[in-house]
C-alpha cells in the first residue's frame, strides 16, 4: 500500500487498513510532525528495507524495520516503510469488497488531506497445507480474564486467535454489530484480557501459515466469574443508594470461616460500604430467589474480622443489621446455603446518626473536635432560615452550655468533605431563636467551609446546627474553641504606711471572655478613679477594695484586694519610749516611724546627715556605773542611732553619744553609764531609710564579790581552814567582815562549814558573798595476811590499804616491818599504823597462821581378795599440809580409786582432829598401780609421798591362773594354783588357810584335794628383796541338784541385782565341762576371776560375790565353758 498524505497535524497521526472480511491493521501510531507532505508517497510493505536512512532522525535510523511512535518530517520520497502490524494478516482473506483506509487526528484540533492512495492485492498461488488446531480450552478463567490453550501437532505456523460476546462469528470478527477481538500471532496458551464479569463469551483459533489460513478450531463458550468474585475486586455502595443486583452464579468459594453462620460452602461476591457511624442494614429479602447467606467484616481482604451474619432472617433469605463506625469500610459477602448460587437483589440502609435531631443533639465543650456525617441525616424544617437557610439539605446537632467565654464553631478543615453550613440557636427544640448562623467562611483556606462566632452566656444552652447547602450531604470535623473564661486580677495585697498610698488592680487587671471591659472598683471614697483598671489607693485603714469587671458579652466576673494600712510604731513618739533591757536581744522595726527628735548638727554629723530621722525610742536603766553599749548590728537597713542622759524627751541637741556606721551600715555606741541613772536611746535611719532591726544592750560590769576556799582543814574538824574574797565593779577602797570577826581580805582560822563575809565599796555600796571551808574525810585502814606454807615455815605476808584523809600514807607494822605489803612473816600476830599526809592515824591487827603438819596417819592393804570380793583393796590416810593435795597416779590393768577430803583422826582418839584425806584404791590381781601425793604447798618435798603394790624391781608376783573342784558333799573338793613372777627360790612357798571344816593339815604346795567347800586362802611368797607376797581367796563350791534361782533356760544369774555390799552369783551348765567365772567392767577390764575349774552337767555352782569396795557402775559376769560356750550376765553395782 502507498500514501500520499499531507496535514497539519502535530506527532498524533494514527492510520489504520481494514479488509473486506473486516480484518484490522494498525499501519502507525502517533507518528508524524507538524510539517506538510509527510508520508508524501510512502509505501507500506512487510518487506520494506530503506537502504537509506536519511529521512529518519540519526538516532532511530538503525531500527526503522518497524514504524511505531517515530517523529518524520517531510517524507516526500517514496520511502519503503514496515507498517506497525503485518499487512500478512490479509492472507487468504477473498480481495474483493471494500477496502477502508482510516486516517485520525487522535488528539484533535489539526487538519489534513489524503490526497491519494493505491493498494496491491496478489492472488497467492501453491496454497500450502495449513491443519487447523485442536482441543481448545478455556482455563483460569476470572472476571476479567482467561487462558486459552490449544493443541495442533506438526504444525510450523503461528496462530491467529479470536474472542468476542457469545452470538459474534467467528472468522468474520463482526456479526450483526458484535466484533469479535483477533491476537495474532498467539500461543498456546494464550491469556485473554479486558473481559467483563458474569458475560457469556466464545472463542475459537486458527493456523496462519505464512499467509495461509487453516479452519477454524472447535468454538468454545466460557463464563467469566462476577466482577466482585474476590474480595479485592468488591464493588463499593454507598449510604442511600439503590439496591443493586448482582448473581453469585460462577463465584468462587471464599475462606472466611463462620461469622455468625457458615460462610464457605458455595460461592460468593462481595461488596463495600465504608461506616457512617449508624447502624446499616443489609438485606436479599427482596427479588432474591435462592436460599442466600450474608457476612459483614472490618479489615483487609486476607486477614479480615467477623462483624455480624446471618442466615435465614426472611424464609431463605438473609438480612443483618450492625453499628458502625465513621470512615471504617465494611466488607460484605452474598453466598448461598450449601452450594446454592443464584441471582438476588441486596437492599441497604444506613439509620440516621443519634444526633439527627435537635432532641438528640451530642454535646461538645470548649476545645472539643467532633467528626461526623449527614450521609444519613435527615433534613430539619425546624431549623429554618438562620442568616442563611438551613432546612434544604440533612443536617445533625451539637449542644454547647455557655461559660461566658467568645465562642467560635468552625467545620474550616481538611477532615471536612463537602459544602457546609452552620446556624446556632437558643431557645428549645420546639422553639429555636436564631443567634447567628454561616454558609461559606471567607477566611478559610478550605472552599465551602463554615465558620459561626458568639458570645455564651453562661449556664445557656446554645445548639449547634450542621447541615449542606442546597441538598449536599458528607462527612465533616466540628471544632468548637473558646476564648479563656474572662478572669479578673485585683492585684496582691499590699501593705502601705499610715498616710502614703498604692496603685492596685492586676497587670493587666482582666482577661479572657471578649475584651473591651468596664471596670467598677468599690469602696470608692479613697480611690482617684473607681472606673480605672488600676486606680491609686489612699486608705486611713486597712481596707479590701472590690473590683467588678464586664466585658463585651456582658460577662461579669470580681476580685477582691487587700490593702493592709500599716500603724505608726508604738514608741514612734519619744513620750512612749518602751523600755529596754540589757543582756536579750529585742527586734524592732521603724517602718512607718516618723521623727520628733532634734536635729544633732555635732556628734550626729555622717556624710552631711545630721539627724535621726524616721525614729523610735527606748529608755534604759544603768544600775551600775561604768560602759554601756548599744549595739544595732545584724539589722537589716542603714541604722543610726543617738542616746540622751535622762528620761526627759529632749527638744535640742543634748545627745551623750551618737553612731551610724560601726558594722557595716549598722550602728553600734559605747558610753559612759552613771548608777541608778535612765538613759533614753533613739534609733533612726540614714537619710530616713527604715527597716526591722535588733538591739542588743551590753550592761555596765555588775558590782558584786566571790569568796573561795584557800585551803581546807587540816584534818577533819580543826578550825584551821582559810579563804579569800574577790571583787569586782563598784568604788574601790573596799571593807571586809567575816562572820568570824575577821576583817582581812583573806581570813584564816575558820572551822569546816560556810562562812558569809560583807564587802562595802567606797560609795557604801555592799555585797554579801559565802565561802564553804572544806575538811578531808575521816582516814580508814585495812589490813589482811596470808598463812605460812607449811608447818614451821616463816613465808607469811601482810598487805595493808587506806583511804580517807589527806594522800599520801606510810605504812607501819610492829616487828619493824614498814610498807602496805611486807612478806617472811613467822605465825603470829601484827600492828598496823597509817599515817596520812596531815599527820592523821589510823591502825588495825592481824594474825598470820600456820597448817598443820602434812604426814600419813595410816594405810596399808585392807584385804586382797578377802572374803569372797576376789580383788585387792588399799586405804591410805593423810592429814595436815595445804588441802587440796595434788596427786599423780600411774595404774595398769583394773584400778579404781577414790578420794574423799574429811577432818581425820591423827592421835587415835577416835574423834577426827585435822582436815585430811583419805585414798581408797580397787585393784585387781593382775592389775598394778603407784601414785604420789603432796600437799598445795608441796609440804612434803621433793615428790611427796609414794605408794604401790609394786614395789620391787622384778615382775609382780601373782596367782595367774588356776582351777578349783566341787565337793560332792564328802569332801571332795580341790584347788591347783599356778603362780608366776616375783623370784622363785626355786618355786614358791605356799601357805593356805581353810574352813573350820577342814581338819587336815595344809601342805606347802600349789595343789590341794580332799576339801570341804567353803573359803580357802594361799599365800605365795618368793624369794625376791623384800620379799614378794600374793595372796589368793578361793571358793570351793558344793555341788547341789535343782536350778537355785535360774530361770528356765538361763545359765546364770546373780541376786540381788542391783547389789550394794554383797551379791550371790549362781550357774548351772548341761553338760560337765571346764569353765571360768569372772567379772568385767564395761571397759572390758578384768575385775575379778571367782571360778575356774571344772563343773558337773546338772549341778547348780552358787558363789558368793562382796561389792562393797566396788565404784557403782555397770558390770557384766561371764561365764564361759571349755567347750566355747559363753554366757554373760549384767550386774549393777549402787552404793
């Protein structure tokens, strides 16, 4: 195709081709310049290739293949251009028809000419093979959009792909007025776009190859889902509107879960209406046909919140109602019950705001901001014409109670949507009056906006009328500001001098409410103007002045002050002199004082300052002659002051002393006092300054006499005492007069007590004065001596102390002995005499003592293993010496003592004489012990006395072992001992001693038979230096049938048990065997051995035990059998 085209038109040159079969083809858009003859004989072909690229700008020369959005200008040759689309789309579409050529002026306003055109059809010939594509489909399909894919093996073309309304043909793009939309060249799969929801399309494809066309492929009919299927695609209502249909036919299924009911069973479509503050209801109650649902959400779409649902609030229909809030979008979703999809008609309300009407109105306060809507309001015929109308559109109400201030009430803000108005009424609601009212605020930055002003009266109810103009309805911000109540400052009250004056009232005196003010002060006799704000003050008293303020509302407001009239001072006047006295310090004040006194051109003179001026007096009395200081520092202004001899208010210059600057610029003055005498004192400032100040008076030195003690008596009562008087102030020469007649100032025999002395000046003037004469205390002494060590001895001591009297002391003791302690004493007894340092005595006596003499009175082995107590026993006597004694023992194996500190026997008399002790030692066979003793002073020398069972150099000569044999009855008894130690001589000698019945003659042997039972003793001598001895006690038992006092089944026994001198030990055994019978202490120490031989089976063995030297305790008697057998028994031992 060629062009032969010039215009005016400015880069916005749009040419389209289209085919008899309707086939479009876009050849350029937005291309040309504002130049004539462009595309001036340019030919349009697919295959164009300009060779030269001088009619295009130098930066597109190198892409001009394809002409999309290029700038030409004056393209007047015959330039091979490739048209935006292929021209290829023609092929094989029938040539014949009529061919339209479409030139546009997109934008407008320019002018051209198509001056001439041509276009060349070519019949193609060799039509290749072109198969038609196959299984069509249509997928993913949306509101507004498809996928189409295709099958067509083999094929090697590109595909032409066409859409359109259900009913258009396919193949011709256009049927009967419904066009069909081509892409070409398409692939499968091919997404399909611009759709609208709930429409019926068709669709159908076919293969271009290279020019050639195939069939058409299978027509395929789709539905696409509702516009507002999902919920980012709701479609938004808005209060007051129409109801809208819609159909849930085709929707998809949500997941929102259960608000209210179930909601994801069938699919749905949503809508939007943003909060008016109200309730809303919405509804399918009407025109609905199927069994609907309906859920309500606040949030985003993904991740919203349940508000209300509903189900069947209608038959099958649905309708919920629920509040809102202002400016918040509420999500709703139409479903079905079940899977049930369908057309409806959805119905909404939205109820008036609460304040819709004047009963209604909400209140707002100063500085309060309100948003609210009349989307749902009603209009108000009440509200009538207030400056302007206000009953066209809807409009809500506001409440305001007046606090007297200016108030403003403004919808002037960016938060307001629409054309307002306002009007403010007092008044009721069933008869408003009209304050004032505005449709457009000038003054706002915001177009349509309005603004009202008014002055509240306080406790009145104003309303608040916010409404549109003509029928304008919106969402608006009320602010309601007030100037600050109106408030009224009286000033603080002040305090002025008697006869001066003050300027009251505030700075400034009122504001807030709405300016200008009156102002009415009363009482008004003592102001200059009582209408002022700040009117001068010039009371006689203390008066309070009230202030009543107006401002241009007619606001009132008062305010009291106080101004405090401050007196003369008391003693301003000379006449009423107050009366001071010394030594406290006294506080003044000379504020509001004027001056009476004189002039005092001389001594008064300080920097050409020669009076007192602004003074107070005070009169003094001197009762002693000699300096008086006034002193006025640490006031707090620039003090002088002046003082006058006499009581009498001068009239001229007569002052004794004057001062101005003595302590910085305070005053101080020191005269020369007369006794007895007033003087007046007059305080003032420098050049009249006043202030509060303190006075402190410094006296005379006082006349008066102190009498001491020089020294006290010499010992207690002597009158040998003196004392001496001291005076000060008052008249020298002075008298003196003791109370003992002495008249020196120093008096010197007078007895311990108070003596009074009278002292006269030489003005006769007399002071009386005591002295207290003391006397040392009564001198006491005591003395104590220690004993002699021992018997004998000469090693006594004396210690002597003493107070009292007069320090220091000497000690004397008869014998000669001096000091407070002297030792080497011999018995006897001794003198002390203390002296103290006046001579005064004391004496006492004491008595130094001697023990008796330390020595043994008796002792020796009591028994060894007398009497059936099978152990040894010791007892040693000592008396005399120092008790305690000190003793060291040394013991092995079972050794007890006990020592018991008792007045002893020592003449053998029979009555115990001297404290001593006596030793009790337990000890048994195979046991040893040795112990020294001496007395607390060691009396005995060297180690004291020494006793032990062992006293030779060679091992102990002991009975260690042997056995004994029953007697039947007839005297067949026996005993074999074995001994050991000592020094044999060979052997040992044995001697033995039995019962009386016993009548045969004892051998000197260790072995015996034939004996009777009963007690046996042996004693073992050796042949050591000194010769050993043991002795042995030995219980021959009778063998007697029965049990005794066992128990069955008891082998031994022992009663009494607990035993206190004596005990009986019984056994019996089964079976004859060899046995021993011994005690043990807990420790495990042998006591005692009481039987060791053999014992016939059946026969009772009862043994005789002596306890009596034994400590109490716990022992055990065990018995045990050759054949191993042990049996143990406890025995308990009290005493």
């Amino acid at each position: 195709m060629s062009t032969f085209i010039t215009h005016t038109f400015n880069s916005d040159l749009d040419i389209t081709l289209t085919s008899p079969a309707g086939t479009v083809v876009t050849i350029t858009t937005d291309n040309g310049s504002s130049f004539d003859n462009v595309f001036n004989g340019t030919l349009w072909d697919d295959d164009a290739d300009p060779g030269n690229p001088a009619p295009f700008a130098a930066a597109t020369a190198a892409a001009n293949n394809v002409v999309t959005d290029r700038l030409y200008s004056n393209l007047v040759t015959a330039t091979p251009l490739v048209p935006e689309e292929a021209l290829s789309a023609f092929y094989g579409e029938n040539p014949n028809g009529t061919w339209t050529l479409t030139i546009d002026d997109d934008l407008g306003g320019d002018t051209g000419t198509l001056n001439s055109w041509s276009l060349q059809v070519t019949t193609c010939s060799n039509t290749p093979t072109c198969v038609p594509p196959s299984s069509l489909a249509i997928s993913s399909i949306t509101a507004t959009s498809a996928v189409a894919s295709w099958s067509c093996p083999g094929c090697t073309g590109t595909f032409v792909l066409e859409y359109g309304p259900a009913g258009f043909t396919p193949g011709t793009g256009a049927t009967a007025g419904v066009g069909g939309t081509v892409i070409n060249p398409a692939t499968s799969p091919q997404a399909i776009s611009g759709l609208s929801g709930s429409t019926n399309y068709q669709v159908y494809v076919r293969q271009n190859c290279s020019g050639f066309f195939s069939g058409n492929s299978n027509v395929v009919g789709f539905n696409t889902l509702p516009a507002n299927d999902l919920c980012a695609n709701a479609i938004p209502l808005s209060c007051g509107g129409a109801p809208v249909t819609g159909t849930t036919v085709g929707a998809t299924i949500d997941a929102v879960g259960t608000c209210g009911t179930a909601l994801g069973t069938a699919g749905g479509v949503w809508y939007t209406i943003v909060g008016a503050g109200t309730n809303i209801t919405v509804s399918t109650c009407t025109g609905t046909t199927f069994d609907t649902k309906l859920g309500v959400f606040t949030g985003a779409c993904g991740a919203f919140t349940c508000v209300a649902g509903n189900d069947d609030a209608c038959g099958l229909q649905s309708s919920v109602t629920f509040s809102t809030t202002l400016g918040t979008t509420y999500y709703i979703l139409v479903t079905g019950f079940g899977t049930a999809t369908g057309p409806f008609t959805l119905t909404y309300t939205c109820a008036p705001p609460i304040n819709d009407n004047c009963a209604s109105a909400l209140p707002i306060t100063c500085g309060g901001s309100v948003t609210g809507q009349t989307l749902t309001a009603t209009a108000d015929a009440a509200a009538g014409t207030c400056v302007t109308p206000l009953n066209t559109a809807p409009g809500v109400w506001y409440s305001f109670v007046g606090n007297g201030s200016f108030v403003t009430a403004t919808t002037c803000n960016a938060a307001t949507t629409f054309d307002t108005k306002l009007g403010v009424f007092t008044g009721t609601c069933a008869a408003p009056v009209c304050l004032t009212g505005n449709d457009d605020d000038p003054t706002c930055g915001f177009a349509f906006r309005s603004t009202v002003s008014f002055c509240a009266a306080p406790g009145v109810t104003y309303r608040v009328f916010v409404t549109g103009f003509s029928t304008a309805t919106g969402v608006f911000q009320l602010n309601l500001s007030c100037t600050p109540p109106m408030s009224v400052n009286a000033g603080s009250d002040v305090t002025i001098c008697q006869g001066t004056s003050t300027v009251i009232g505030g700075a400034p005196t009122a504001t807030g409410g709405n300016p200008p003010y009156t102002y009415l002060w009363s009482p008004s006799g003592s102001l200059d103007d009582a209408t002022s704000p700040n009117p001068t003050a010039s009371p006689n008293v203390t008066t309070v002045y009230g202030v009543l303020v107006t401002d241009a509302c007619g606001g009132t407001v008062s305010d009291l002050v106080t101004v405090n009239v401050t007196p003369y001072p008391g003693n301003n006047d000379c006449v009423n002199a107050t009366p001071a006295s010394a030594g406290v310090p006294i506080n003044f004040t000379t504020e509001c004082a004027t001056t009476d006194g004189p002039d005092e051109p001389g001594l008064c003179n300080s920097f050409g300052d020669t009076n007192v001026q602004s003074d107070i007096w005070y009169k003094y009395y001197s009762g002693s002659s000699g300096d008086v200081t006034v002193s006025l520092c640490g006031s707090a202004y620039d003090t002088k002051i002046a003082i006058y001899e006499g009581d009498v208010c001068p009239t001229a210059a007569s002052a004794v002393a004057c001062a101005d600057d003595d302590c910085g610029l305070q005053s101080e003055v020191t005269f020369n006092a007369r006794c007895n005498t007033w003087y007046l004192i007059r305080i003032g400032g420098y050049l009249g300054y006043t202030g509060d100040g303190v006075m402190n008076i410094t006296p005379a030195p006082v006349y008066d006499a102190t009498a001491t003690q020089v020294s006290e008596s010499s010992c207690s009562g002597v009158p040998d005492g003196s004392a001496a008087v001291t005076v000060i102030g008052g008249t020298a020469p002075y008298t003196y007069l003791w109370d003992n007649g002495e008249t020196a100032q120093t008096a010197t025999a007078l007895s311990p007590g108070s003596h009074t002395v009278t002292v006269t000046d030489a003005n006769g003037c007399f002071v009386v004065t005591a002295a207290l004469i003391t006397q040392p205390s009564i001198i006491f002494c005591f003395a104590d001596a220690t004993d002699v060590t021992c018997n004998g001895a000469n090693d006594g001591t004396a210690t002597a102390s003493a107070f009292g009297g007069t320090p220091p002391y000497t000690f004397n003791w008869t014998g000669g002995y001096t000091g407070s302690f002297v030792s080497g004493l011999a018995p006897g007894v001794y003198t002390l005499t203390v002296a103290d340092a006046n001579g005064c005595i004391c004496t006492q006596t004491v008595t130094v003592s001697e023990p008796p003499v330390f020595d043994i009175v008796s002792g020796g082995n009591i028994n060894e293993g007398d009497n059936g107590t099978f152990y040894n026993l010791f007892e040693v006597t000592i008396a005399g010496g120092s008790i305690p004694y000190d003793f060291d023992w040394n013991n092995s194996g079972y050794v007890t003592y006990s020592i018991v500190y008792d007045v002893v026997d020592t003449d053998g008399n029979g009555t115990p004489d001297t404290p001593g002790v006596t030793v009790s030692v337990v000890y048994a066979d195979n046991a040893t012990f040795s112990f020294t003793v001496n007395d607390g002073n060691d009396c005995a020398g060297g180690e004291g006395f020494s006793f032990s069972n062992n006293t030779g150099g060679n091992p102990i000569l002991d009975i260690n072992s042997w056995t004994v044999g029953p007697d039947n009855g007839f005297g067949t008894g026996s005993i074999n001992v074995n001994a050991s130690g000592g020094v044999p001589c060979p052997g040992y000698n044995y001697q033995w001693e039995g019962p009386s019945s016993y009548s045969g003659i004892f051998p000197n042997s260790p072995n015996l038979s034939g004996l009777p039972y009963g007690w046996y003793i042996c004693t073992v001598t050796d042949c050591d230096s000194p010769q050993q001895s043991t002795i042995g006690w030995f219980w021959v038992p009778k063998e007697t049938r029965g049990r005794g006092k066992l128990a069955e089944g008891e082998a031994i026994t022992a009663y009494p048990n607990p035993a206190k001198e004596q005990t009986t030990i019984e056994f019996s055994l089964d079976q004859t065997t060899q046995v021993t019978l011994a005690v043990y202490s807990l420790d495990g120490k042998l006591v005692a051995t009481l039987y060791k031989g053999m014992a016939q089976g059946g026969e009772l063995y009862t043994i005789p035990f002596t306890t009596a030297h034994l400590p109490g305790g716990v022992y055990t008697a065990t018995l045990t059998a050759e054949n191993g057998v042990v049996q143990q028994h406890k025995l308990s031992v009290i005493h």
